[in-house]
C-alpha cells in the first residue's frame, strides 16, 4: 500500500483508531498495514464502508493485489459489482 492510500483511510474515518475500531482490530494492527499492506478481507470491508471511494486494490500488499486481480479475472465482472453488498 502507498502512503497516499494509508492517508486516505485517515482522512475517510478520522482517525486510525476510529477505523480499528469499526473493523474489529487494534490500532497496532492498523499501524502495520503500512508497511504490509491492508488483509484481503479488511480491504473489501473498507471498499464497502467508503462505498468504493477508498478500493480494496489500493490497500493491499502488490501480492494480494496480485491475487485479488486473479480472483476478479476468474469470477469475471459480477464479482467486482457485488463487492459492496457482500461485506
């Protein structure tokens, strides 16, 4: 994740600790994610809790990203389109 997506997830919740909290993480955790990257499941959480103004692509580690890309191919557009309904 670049430090522009890690900013925008401050700027959309307020703070890092009010988006722990609505993921059920630690402030820790969050903290981490810039350097490693958002988890998969967090990320599609945050994608639809920003209702895609903040995608899950933006904040994961470029290996997930690469997965995430390969999950989108094989399951093809619907997939991308329920994103926000499913979390």
């Amino acid at each position: 994740m670049n430090d522009q997506a890690y900013e925008n997830l401050k700027g959309f919740f307020g703070t890092y600790s009010a988006l722990a909290t609505k993921l059920g993480s630690s402030r820790s955790s969050v903290a981490q994610w810039r350097t490693r990257g958002v988890p998969i499941l967090k990320a599609v959480a945050i994608e639809s809790m920003t209702k895609g103004e903040i995608p899950a692509t933006e904040l994961l580690s470029p290996e997930a990203k690469l997965l995430w890309e390969k999950a989108i191919s094989i399951d093809g557009k619907e997939m991308r389109e329920n994103i926000h309904d499913e979390v």
